[in-house]
C-alpha cells in the first residue's frame, strides 16, 4: 500500500503481495524478522502485480532515470524502467562497478557502507526515483538522493516493497530522505 500524509491507500492487490512475503525469524541473528522477497519472486502474480503498482504510480511523472540499489532494487527497477521509458541505473556496493564512477558513504547501525554510480549514467536535471526492496532506517535511500542529487538529478520519489514502520530511522536520515520516503509501498 503507498504510505502517504493521510496513511494508507488500499489496494486489492496488496494482501496477496503481502501474503507472498515470507518472514523468516531469527535470520541472519537472532531476534530479526527477514522479509525475505525471493517467494514473492516466485509467485508471478504477486510480482506482476507489485511491478504494476509501480508503473501505475510512475507513468505519467516524467521520471527518466530508475535507479536501483544493489542487489534486491536490481530485481524491481528494470522491469519499472522498461514499463515507464526510463533507463534504469544501478547503485552499486563498492568495486563492483568498472570505470569512472562516483561514491556516497554512508552509516548503519553496524558500521559503514558506499554506494557508487557511473560518471555520466545520470545528467543534471533528470528526474528519477530511486528503488529498493525495503526500507528500515533510511540510510541506504539517503546515501542514493545525495549521490543522485550530487550529479544534477531531481529525485522525485523513493519506493519500496516493504517498510518496517516498527525500525526507527537513523538520525542521519536526511529531510530530502523523508520527503522522499513519504510513500513507499509497504507490507
């Protein structure tokens, strides 16, 4: 459902995305719920369908660029790409990406972590979304709007398939991340 200012907006489709989603307890430690998507993958109609909520949602927003965070955004964002006439540009962890290539670091609740972007993948003034799986402290979406943002582009929206609204956000958590996350699809 898309979480927005006045909560949730149904959609029938929803309860069969959500039910698709398998949680597994305890992984990887103990006392972690994982979302894991990789049944959700393997239901076609539930796939379908939560690429389709995108697309409705993207269509018409002039979005050119899609971009995915590494490694479950990659599985979301090139069909939402293909469906609206965007590119779709992968945000990838550090030395996975050839080339010249730029780099936002950013904290977790462990530690640190870097996204990098081919130079010349994004020009200034396009508009784009990012893509992820799920969405928990917002780290990971923030450190995508800056790097994003760094080169010129206009981030319209962040989107995901899941939000854990019970995980607090991290402090670093940025106004244009807030804005941004504002709504995600969520299970």
């Amino acid at each position: 459902m898309f979480a927005g200012e006045n909560g949730p907006q149904e959609d029938p489709r929803l309860k069969a995305i959500s039910d698709a989603i398998r949680v597994v307890p305890h992984f990887p430690k103990p006392g972690i719920m994982f979302q894991d998507i990789t049944t959700l993958l393997l239901d076609h109609k539930a796939f379908k369908d939560t690429v389709d909520i995108f697309v409705d949602r993207y269509r018409d927003m002039g979005v050119s660029v899609v971009a995915g965070v590494e490694a479950r955004g990659f599985m979301f964002g090139p069909s939402i790409a293909l469906a609206i006439g965007a590119k779709f540009v992968p945000l990838r962890k550090p030395r996975k990406l050839p080339g010249e290539k730029i780099f936002e670091a950013y904290e977790l609740e462990y530690g640190t972590d870097c996204l990098e972007m081919h130079i010349g993948a994004v020009k200034p003034g396009e508009r784009a979304i990012v893509i992820d799986d799920l969405v928990a402290t917002g780290g990971t979406l923030s450190a995508a709007i800056r790097l994003l943002e760094r080169v010129g582009a206009e981030v319209v929206e962040c989107a995901c398939v899941i939000g854990l609204p019970e995980v607090k956000a991290s402090p670093s958590i940025t106004a244009a991340a807030t804005l941004a996350m504002r709504k995600v699809l969520i299970h």
